[in-house]
C-alpha cells in the first residue's frame, strides 16, 4: 500500500535540520504485503485507489509493477500537492481509467527532463509499457540526482 502516509523521511546523523540530500526515505506498513515471484500476478484490490495502478483498482491480475504506479502518483503528489488523475469516488476513478487507455499526466514545466521522463515511464496506465523495476528503474535516481530544485513541499 505505497502512498505518502506510509513512506517515513528519516534524519540518519544527528545533525538538526540536514538538507534534504542527506534525508532516507524508509517504507512503513506492510499491512498487505506479501511476496511475488517473478512472473507471479495478484488479483486482490487493497490499498488505497488514488495511488492503485489502474490494473489494481479494475480488478485486473497485476504484478509488482502496480507499485511503481504508485511510486509515480506519490512523486508526481509531491511536485503538484495531489494526485497525477483525480475522481470524486474509487468507482469514478476506475471508470475513468476504464474510458481513457492512453494517460498523460499533466507534469509542471519546472520539473526537469529527466523527471519529466521518470514520470512519464512509471505512469504507464498497461503496466506492460511501464518501466522495468531492475536496471531501468534503479538508475533513475543517480541520474535525477542534482537535478530536482525543490519547488514547493506539500
């Protein structure tokens, strides 16, 4: 269940106030997680449906690719203050995913290129065009790295 509310932004030194570069971010409650292979696909709904990949909240089968669904609505909700696709109920919002099988998220002008590239590869609606989770995914971070300005904190 990956949303703002379970990610924990953590001070490892003991300095008071360290720039945001030093800060680690650290996953809490695993209410609901479980483990799945590769290959394995899921066909449970739990969570919370503003940050479901839209495989999840349609009822699909799903693999961990869903969470990186939610990894990008949680960055994009940093950049923005809310979420990438909105609607008034979780029934709206999987009727909106159901009605729109191309998403392009409405990203700020201020975000670099290669944020702009990130979100766009994990905000995929068919988690088959979603970036992979191995090498693709790991080396975004050292790539965005210095290049994120900190617009605004939501």
């Amino acid at each position: 269940d990956l949303k703002p509310q379970n990610l924990l932004l953590c001070n490892p030194g003991q300095r008071p106030n360290p720039p945001a570069t030093d800060l680690i971010v650290k996953l809490a409650d695993f209410g609901f997680a479980r483990f799945l292979g590769d290959g394995h696909m899921a066909a449970t709904l739990c969570g919370s449906p503003m940050y479901m990949a839209p495989e999840v909240i349609m009822s699909l089968q799903y693999c961990a690719k869903a969470d990186l669904w939610s990894v990008g609505t949680i960055i994009f909700q940093c950049l923005t203050g809310k979420a990438p696709f909105q609607a008034q109920t979780p029934q709206a919002l999987k009727q909106f995913y159901e009605r729109n099988k191309e998403l392009r998220p409405n990203i700020p002008t201020y975000c670099s290129p290669l944020l702009k590239d990130l979100l766009l590869a994990l905000l995929k609606r068919n988690s088959k065009d979603r970036i992979e989770f191995g090498n693709k995914f790991a080396s975004f971070p050292n790539k965005i790295n210095g290049f994120i300005v900190v617009h605004a904190i939501y």
